[in-house]
C-alpha cells in the first residue's frame, strides 16, 4: 500500500542520519537496485508535491539493506 510522506517528514528523518553519507533510492525488491538521487521540484497549486528524479543506478544494495527492507532471504 502507498504511503505519501510530506517534506517535513522525509527532513526529519534524513537529519537522524550522517549528513556525510551519500544518498541513494531503493527500488523494485524484485529488481533490487540502488539509484542515485538527481533533480528536485516542486509543483505548486492543488495538485502541489515535489518530484525528486531518479539520476542512473549505482548498482545492488548490499544484503543487510534488503534485509532491513524486508525484500526477502539474501
């Protein structure tokens, strides 16, 4: 089931973590790749939300992370 998360929310939880750290998507569990964050925007009116694109793939995440996101035994 989808979940929508706000701005507000998606700040909070990125400010409990090392800001040094590089950041990636998490896609597919059946095609499990990490992609690299690229371009952000935000759209305004009633329909209003902000977009972040996907910017190529970095290749499998490692095991522990499809562990933590329950994408099955690895």
């Amino acid at each position: 089931m989808p979940h929508d998360i706000t701005v507000g929310q998606l700040i909070h939880q990125l400010q409990t973590l090392d800001p040094g750290l590089p950041a990636y998507f998490a896609i597919n569990p059946d095609w499990p790749y990490a992609h690299r964050i690229g371009q952000m925007v935000q759209i305004t009116g009633p329909d209003g939300a902000v977009y972040i694109a996907e910017n190529g793939q970095e290749g499998v995440p490692p095991p522990a992370v499809r562990n933590q996101l329950n994408w099955g035994k690895v």
